[in-house]
C-alpha cells in the first residue's frame, strides 16, 4: 500500500516550493499525518504499531 502512495507524495513535494523551512516541515508533517497509518505493524518493530512500539519503551 506504501507504493501507491508514494507516487502522491513524491508529486506533491515536487511542485511545491517553500520560501520558509518552517513551512516545509510542516508540510512534510502534514503529508505523514495525512498518509501514515500509525497502527500498522511493522517486521522490524516486532510486528508491533507505531504506537504500540513506543508505549511499551515509555513503560520499560
């Protein structure tokens, strides 16, 4: 599911120009809000979310 929406993503950052960095990252950001599902799991986080991942280091 990644590849379809790399193509978006890469089409997206390519036209757009940023005359400040602090709006570059903030559309960078909103891309990954927008577009990354924070409850996949992923292999090399122990087929763990995102999300779960990183409760788990808080409690350890």
């Amino acid at each position: 599911m990644e590849s379809f929406f790399s193509s978006p993503r890469t089409k997206r950052a390519a036209r757009k120009v940023h005359r400040f960095h602090d709006d570059a990252r903030a559309d960078v950001f909103d891309c990954i809000e927008r577009f990354y599902d924070p409850r996949r799991r992923h292999s090399k986080l122990a087929y763990l979310s995102p999300m779960e991942f990183e409760a788990r280091k808080m409690l350890a």
